[in-house]
C-alpha cells in the first residue's frame, strides 16, 4: 500500500485514516515551568513571588510571625529542600521568558 501520509496502519488490505493533532508525549517527570501567575509566560512577576517569600522555611513559614507579609509556600520553593532562598529564585530565572 502507498504511503500518502493518510494511514495510521493498516489491518490486512483495509486502510485505516489518520489526523493530526497537536500533543506532547513526556516520559518522566515533567519539567517545571515557574509561571506562577499563570500569564504563559516567567516574567518578573513570577520570579518576585519566591524573591517574596525569602528565607521562610517549611518548618518556619513566617519567620516575622506577621500574617500580612508572605509566608512559606511549597509552590515557590522551586528546589523543594524546604528553604524558599536564592536557589529557588536562580532557578526560576533561569526560566526568564519561557513561553507555558
């Protein structure tokens, strides 16, 4: 049978059609992409969220024991050893601009 770029696979003599369709297969874990504020796009916004919450800890969210600044928050500790610190903020800089 002819390849026109039309059959998927084919079971004995009867061709069976295909479509394309946009899709992303991944294998393991997915890599991280830091959009924090969910815009598509890592832009300073999102790399300010984690520089916001600096120094707090899991077992010390709110390290000034003020409720109205930003506390501890797994989704900004990028490296998740627990600390919310420099690392995290280089790792999500590291994503400047990446389209998500």
């Amino acid at each position: 049978m002819p390849d026109n770029g039309s059959v998927l696979a084919a079971y004995g003599a009867t061709a069976i059609p295909s479509i394309n369709l946009p899709c992303l297969v991944t294998i393991g874990d997915v890599p991280p992409c830091f959009d924090f504020d969910h815009d598509g796009q890592v832009t300073v916004r999102d790399i300010s969220d984690p520089a916001a919450r600096w120094n707090t800890t899991l077992n010390d969210p709110d390290p000034d024991g003020d409720p109205s600044t930003p506390a501890y928050d797994p989704r900004y500790d990028a490296n998740r050893d627990g600390v919310i610190d420099v690392l995290d903020i280089g790792l999500v800089a590291d994503h400047w601009l990446l389209t998500c």
